[in-house]
C-alpha cells in the first residue's frame, strides 16, 4: 500500500488538486467532509494537528463556495469560538462579528 502523506506544509495543494482532479464540487462542509473521508480510504494520510485540519476543511470548503451564508458562519465561528468558549451557552456564534441583516 502506498500512501500520500498529507501535512500542514502541502495540504494547500494536495487537497484542492484532489478535487480538480476528481472533478469534485464543494459547496457545503458535507461535501468537503465527504471529500475528506474519500481521501483516507484512498490511503492519504493526514498528519496534522486535528484542530488545523478542521479550521484548514472550513476555510476552503468558504472558498469553494462563499456564497453559502452557512460556510461564512461557520469560518467566523472557528475564528471567534475560542473568544466565547467560556460562555455558558455553548455553541452560539457571536452575534458582534456577524454581518447585521441591514447590511
């Protein structure tokens, strides 16, 4: 069995030529997790810490689709979440750094 070792130095071009290549549409975090787990069962191994894999799979699933107000909540969230961990009330976002509907 050969494997492709993917870490914080290459996943920026592994992944996106994984999708090129495969002719993959990413519009929604399902997608780019689907696209993930196909990759493991195709022996690329991830070897990076799994909180930068999670932040690193939101970002670009942003990318692929930014249109996608659900992908731009949850990149605010993951760069906010860490302010609001101590909250009682979960996993709310923080509503300060989110758009106002007038906008």
């Amino acid at each position: 069995m050969e494997i492709v070792q993917v870490n914080a130095d290459n996943i920026h071009t592994i992944l996106p030529k994984y999708i090129k290549d495969n002719d993959i549409k990413i519009t929604d975090i399902d997608s780019m997790i689907e696209t993930y787990m196909n990759m493991v069962k195709e022996n690329f191994l991830f070897t990076l810490d799994r909180d930068l894999l999670k932040d690193i799979i939101v970002d670009l699933t942003y990318m692929y689709s930014p249109n996608d107000d659900s992908n731009k909540d949850r990149v605010l969230y993951h760069l906010v979440g860490s302010d609001s961990d101590d909250d009682d009330e979960g996993s709310e976002c923080d509503d300060s750094v989110l758009p106002s509907k007038e906008d």
